[in-house]
C-alpha cells in the first residue's frame, strides 16, 4: 500500500475512516476483498504471492494497515515478507503495544515499513525507520511511502479533501466521494516531487494519488468505516489495467458488527 489517509476518533459518528490506495506491480497475485474464514475473522484483500495482506479488519475490531518505506539504496534482497506484520497483528490477540513491541525486536530483518495497528480502544504507529512506537491521538492523517505526514504533494493535496469531506457531513460519508480523491491522477510539478532515489522519471510515475504505468499502478482503492457502534463497512475497488473502462474495475463491500 502506498496511501492511507484517515480520520481517527474525529468525527461524531466514525471511531476510524480510512481511505488507501494499494500499488503493486501489476504480474503480482492477489485474491480481491473478502471474508478470509471463521478462525481469522478477517475481511481484505490478500498477496497470493506471500499471503500477507496491505489492509484489513477483523469482527474483533482489530484494524491493520501497512505502506513501504521508499529507498532503494537499502533494500535487502531476502527480507521477509512486510505484509505478514498485518496478517499476523490481525489473526493474533496480542495488543497493538505489546505485538509493536515484538515486531520492534525484528523490525531490522525487514525492508523499510509504516505499520499501522489498532483496536476499539487504541491506534498505533510504527514505523522501522522512525522513532519508535506511538500511539496515535485523535485527528487527521496521512501516510505514504515515507513517514507519517510527511509532506509530499500527493499526501498534503489528498489529506485535504479527506478531511473536508468528512467536515461536510455529520452523519455519513459519500463513498464515491472518498474514492473520487484517491482517483486523482494530475502530476504535480518537478519542483515539488520528493527526492528518493529513485530518479526524475519514477518520482514522477509515483508522485500521483493515483498511480499508472506500463507494469506498476494503484490496484485497489479502498475505504473502511468503523462506528462508534461497531458497525464496520469495508469497501474496495480494484483494478484490471488489462481491461478498459468500466470492465477494469470491480467494486465490493461487506458490512458486519463487530463482536467483542
């Protein structure tokens, strides 16, 4: 995942709304939301590929999301999978401080990371290139493929029209809305776009909410409604580049109460 912006105990009817965009290569498997099973309880999209996750949710009420930490001067070639720190926080039972605290001890095997995690009580941050666990206050956020609201273009533009869309509206949230601001594919100038090694070129591919290219792209678009209530609704869009219109996208949603 490459952009998660959400709305964490902001808002007089939502505990948590997160609206992300996922970025994969366009070869790598992956199974489209579901219902993972009875024993997990977990409802997202799935890496077919390692079996980890990007973004999921329990009927617990477990929340977990990830984004990589982009510098391709320090990838390791053999380092383990970062979409199983999801999967796992979410088929575990330990609590978000205490899993952060294994995941801590580890976190130096992995590639560069932005791990979010939560529960009804409590949201959490950590990243393997930051300063440690944090728990995160009520408010805004934005986070892409460097640090929590660091300020890139496309973080600073989306996280925005994220919270002047939930300012709108007291009671619900539009949908199509939330993912109208995570379609945005206009380019911002080169004198605005980051610097991360990856040369002018990719920054620019990158440098859009929305990503397209000849074999890397945004995937899936997806937002989650948590409620006060326990009320939770999970909404992707995903994407078939190899398809035109609207044959390249399919839309799903599940909509359950969490149980405790």
């Amino acid at each position: 995942m490459c952009l998660v912006l959400f709305s964490y105990k902001s808002h007089p009817k939502y505990r948590l709304v997160a609206a992300a965009n996922r970025d994969e290569f366009y070869d790598r498997p992956t199974q489209p939301l579901s219902f993972w099973n009875q024993n997990t309880g977990i409802v997202g999209g799935r890496d077919l590929e390692c079996s980890g996750t990007w973004l999921g949710v329990t009927i617990k009420g477990r929340f977990a999301a990830i984004t990589n930490y982009r510098e391709p001067d320090r990838k390791k070639t053999n380092a383990p999978s970062r979409g199983l720190l999801v999967s796992e926080f979410l088929s575990g039972t330990l609590g978000p401080d205490r899993y952060l605290s294994g995941v801590d001890k580890s976190a130096h095997l992995y590639n560069g990371f932005n791990l979010l995690i939560g529960e009804r009580s409590a949201l959490y941050y950590y990243s393997n290139r930051g300063d440690g666990i944090v728990e995160l206050n009520p408010g805004t956020y934005g986070l892409s493929n460097h640090l929590m609201n660091t300020p890139w273009p496309k973080v600073e533009k989306s996280r925005g029209l994220f919270q002047k869309a939930l300012e709108e509206s007291e009671s619900t949230t539009d949908g199509d809305k939330l993912l109208d601001i995570l379609d945005d594919r206009i380019l911002p100038p080169d004198h605005m776009l980051p610097d991360t090694g990856v040369g002018i070129e990719w920054e620019r591919i990158l440098s859009p909410v929305f990503i397209t290219s000849d074999n890397y792209g945004t995937r899936s678009s997806s937002v989650i409604w948590m409620e006060y209530s326990g009320k939770t609704t999970f909404l992707e869009r995903s994407y078939d580049p190899k398809k035109k219109g609207e044959a390249g996208s399919e839309t799903r949603i599940f909509t359950f109460q969490i149980t405790l």
